[in-house]
C-alpha cells in the first residue's frame, strides 16, 4: 500500500510535468517531488522505520497533489480511474502499471518534459538527445516499480483483455484523459 501510494504519487508529477497546464512553479515543485520519491521510497520499504524516509515522501505527496489543480493529470490519471473502478484495483497499483506505457505513448510529444524525470531520477543525461533521456526516465520508473514488487500487467490485477474495449471507452470521457500531453481520439489509441 505504501509503495503504490508513493508511486501514484510520482504518476501525478510526471503527468503534471507533461500536462499542457504546466508551468515554472507546478515544474519547480513536481520535480522536487519526483526527486524525493525516487530517492526515499527504496531506503522506506527497506528500513519502514526510517522517520525521515517516510516524511519526506509524505511531503512529496502533499507536493504532487498540490499541483494537480494547477497543471493537470493525463491519460494515465484516466486508465487508474476506469481500472480501479471496473476491477477494484487500487490508484497505486494501476498507475505502476499503466504510467510507463503512457509515458511511452506521450514521448514524441514531451520528450523534452520526461528528461526532467530522468534528472530527477539521477539518470545520467550528458550529452543524451531529449528522446534519449526520455527513454531513461521510462526505465527509470519501471525499475522503481521491479524493486518495489509491484504488479506490472494488467492480467496481474485481474483485468482481461475482455474489458479493454470498456475501459477505453469510458477512459475517452474521463475528465483528465481531456487534458493529455498527446491527444487521444479514439479507443484504439487507448
């Protein structure tokens, strides 16, 4: 629970980073957010006791979801809402899911925007192309995920292929999908 609430927590910097909404202060806060999260969640699932872990990531948080108001959510804001609610699956744990694919699928239009994950990160961007730090930030988060053991397939949570067609549909009328970096249209994109 506690990784996939930090790691939902990260879905929301990196959606309000690449959201059209952005700005310096949303960009100035989401990325301190990032930072933490990517720094403190491994030393807060390996030593739970660890005070100073744990308050950072609360901070980090308070920091991400701050700036939902401002800057916006995305496509995957939108998959964890229709997930969570056809197959009860928790906001953590569809957005460790679902938050690398969109990544991937928004990349042509926000390379530029992922390689502030990747600083955040700490993945080393010198002299890397803008796309190729936006591949490092991708790897970056599915690494996060592999170490935190959480679920990184749909089929792993209980969604069937049989439900995608819904999903999709319902993904094209939720309110945050509306506000993606990269247009989505249609289902099949979805």
């Amino acid at each position: 629970l506690w990784a996939g609430t930090c790691l939902k927590a990260l879905c929301d910097c990196i959606e309000g980073i690449c959201s059209p909404g952005h700005q310096p202060y949303s960009d100035a806060l989401l990325t301190a957010a990032a930072e933490m999260i990517f720094q403190n969640l491994p030393v807060s699932v390996a030593e739970p006791l660890d005070l100073a872990a744990r308050g950072r990531l609360q901070y980090a948080s308070w920091m991400a979801v701050g700036m939902l108001l401002i800057a916006g959510g995305g496509l995957a804001a939108g998959l964890r809402h229709q997930i969570g609610a056809m197959r009860n699956v928790p906001h953590g744990i569809a957005s460790t899911i679902v938050i690398p694919h969109v990544m991937e699928f928004n990349r042509p239009v926000v390379a530029e925007r992922l390689a502030l994950i990747a600083r955040a990160a700490r993945v080393d961007v010198a002299g890397r192309s803008a796309d190729e730090a936006a591949q490092g930030a991708i790897a970056a988060v599915r690494n996060l995920t592999r170490q935190m053991e959480l679920p990184t397939r749909l089929r792993d949570v209980g969604v069937q292929r049989e439900d995608f067609d819904v999903i999709a549909d319902h993904v094209l009328h939720d309110f945050t999908a509306r506000t993606n970096p990269r247009p989505v249209s249609s289902k099949e994109e979805i």
